[in-house]
C-alpha cells in the first residue's frame, strides 16, 4: 500500500464518520453534498472519494460489516466444538446488532432501511456468511451432526431457524423476546434434531389431510 | 343477530372489500373518504360505520385475518398427530400469504406495512395463536416431547424457529427460498431435538470463550 493510497483510505473513513453522525442526527439517510458541508470540505472534494451517491452508501454499508466480518474470522478461527463455535458465529453479531440498536434506535432503523432498499449491497456480506457458515457445517458433519443431508439444504435450514438473531431489523419489534439463551437452545436444537431423517411433519398427503 | 346487524354487518363487508380494491389498484392505504367515493356513498354513511379512520384499518386487519384463523381452528379441531398438526397449523397459513403474495406483490406490502405501522393491531391475532400454539405444545408433550420445557419456553422458542413462515413480509424478499418441504424438516427438527437438555452450544463462558 502506498502512503497516498492510505491517505485516501483515511479520508474515505473520515467522510463516511460525517455520513454516519448526520445519520444519527437526522433519523434519515445523507447524500454526499451533506457530508461535504459535514465535513468541511469542498464537493469535489467528496466526489473524488465517492464518484457517484451510490459509492457513498456502499461505504456505510462496507464499514456496518466490518465488525460483524471480523467476528466471523474470528469464531471460524477458533479451536471450538462445532455446536459452540456456532453458536459464537450468530450470537456475537446478535449482540453487536443489539448494542448498536439500543445505542440508536432511530439510527439503526435508517441502516436496516437502507439494507432493504439496496439489498444488492449486502450480497457479498450473506455470501461470506454463507461461505463460513457450510464450513461450520462441514466440521459438524464430520462430528456426526446433520447426518444425510447436503451442506446447502442444512445451509437454507439453519439460516431460516436462526432468522430472528441475524435478520437485524427484528431488533426493531421484538428485542425484548430475544436472548442469546434462546439461541443457545435453539443451536441445540439444531444439532440434536435436524437431519436428513423423515419425522413425518410434513405427511404424504401434504396440506389436504387434515 | 337482529336484521339490521346483519345488514350492517354485510355494508361493512362491502366497504372493506372497496378498501381491498382501491388498496390494490394505488398500491397505498386508503382514507374512509375515499372508500365512500369508491363505493358511491355519503361521507356520513362511511362514519357511521366507521367513526374513525382507525375503525376502517381495524376492519381491514380484522378481515386479512378471517382466513388464517379460520385454517388454526380446522387444524386444531383435527385428529392429526402433533407433529403433523403443528407442520399443518404453521404451512396452511404460510401457502395462503404466499398466494395472496404471488397474486399482488404491490398491495401485499401495503398489507405488511399496516401491520407494521399498526402493530397493536394485530395483537389479538398474535395472542390468539399463541393460545393454539400451546394446545399443540400441551398435546405433543403429553407425547413425549420437548421434555422439561415449560410450555411458554417451548412456544417462544418454536415462534422464532419458524419465523421466516409467519412474519409475512419475509416473503417480500426471501419467497423462493422458503418451502413447506422445508418447514416439514424444521418441524421435524423441534420434534426431534428441542427440549430442556443443554447440549452445550451457548457454553458457560459466554461470549469470551474463542
């Protein structure tokens, strides 16, 4: 990395800083003009770091994961037992979420929007998460666990059993219901119930037997 | 029921079924005065059915939700074994948002939208299936399972392991990854694993311990 390069990195985090106490001030999203003013800085200024709005919003986005990445890394790096380095993938960026959710309530409903309308910009996040989370899977097949099924079916089943801890914006409406005993039980759950095996829920008649 | 409720009740039915249409037709809510226009009436007469606009939004929750009771009691009347009843109480509901879904994307998220915005709304709905839910939970530990749960752990814990099928608007953005093949294998999954027992995930050092 050359010294300019790190010069425009800690320029771009400065800016997106500006983006993010405007956001917490404001209840609302900034558009780069905004920061200029924030920031004290001409508009060219900020359109050589962020050429068009949407750059400016993919840095808020990029910074928001940086944390939550590291704690990924973090846990897939770690010497635990598959069901407690699970548990320690979702509820460490469950917890994350809460802090920042309970540190700014307002403000954190403008990131969840902003997650919602530029879905897109979380692909590569759910991608990474997912690329760790089949590796996790993979060590707790090796231990037993998950027994028949392939990683991408126990991949989709165990994202949607843990929704409520990942999905940030249920934060918004049922924080109070969340706890990271629950999500111990339901990882539990996870690794002493789901496998490929037909426990017959669904039944062979499908939605007419009743 | 006395001649005139039941006309009463039949004109309100009407007007709620005007709200539906202009609701899909505009892909927004809709104000009692536009529903007397809509419906060829007098401001006076949409007052008197509904004295407030609060009144016409209750009456719209109140028929979004005819349908998914109606689908809770036939289950619960049922002579279903528990698992079956609980896969059959949760899927009946979710492939009938995921019609209406399907049928009309734009008016769908208006629908989430109120509920969101009118969340005490749907309070007695929500009170009302957790009341089912425990009836299905007193059956299926009555057979064994989610052995030294209290009922209200196992119903909290089963509500967030099954929210992606019951909190509508995660059709919105995730529709084709859900199915009710998979929520057969989440069913089978609390069947066969959750219960009081510490498997150990959440760990006794909590969130220090990689």
């Amino acid at each position: 990395m050359t010294g300019n390069e790190t010069a425009d990195g800690a320029e771009k985090r400065r800016f997106v800083e500006v983006a993010k106490r405007l956001i917490a001030e404001r209840g609302d999203l900034v558009s780069r003009a905004a920061v200029a003013t924030g920031a004290s800085v001409s508009r060219a200024r900020i359109e050589a770091v962020f050429p068009a709005e949407a750059d400016l919003l993919d840095a808020i986005v990029e910074q928001w994961f940086d944390e939550p990445v590291a704690i990924m890394e973090e846990v897939l790096a770690s010497d635990l037992l598959a069901n407690r380095k699970m548990y320690e993938f979702f509820a460490r960026r469950f917890v994350l979420n809460r802090q920042r959710y309970r540190a700014d309530p307002a403000a954190f409903k403008v990131y969840c929007d902003l997650g919602t309308a530029q879905f897109d910009r979380l692909d590569s996040y759910i991608d990474l998460g997912d690329h760790y989370l089949c590796e996790l899977i993979a060590q707790a097949q090796a231990d037993g666990a998950f027994e028949g099924l392939a990683i991408d079916q126990a991949l989709s089943l165990i994202n949607q059993m843990v929704l409520p801890y990942t999905l940030a914006e249920v934060l918004t409406y049922m924080d109070e219901r969340l706890s990271e005993e629950k999500l111990g039980r339901i990882v539990d759950t996870i690794f002493a119930g789901l496998s490929a095996a037909n426990g017959g829920a669904q039944g062979v008649t499908g939605l007419r037997a009743a």
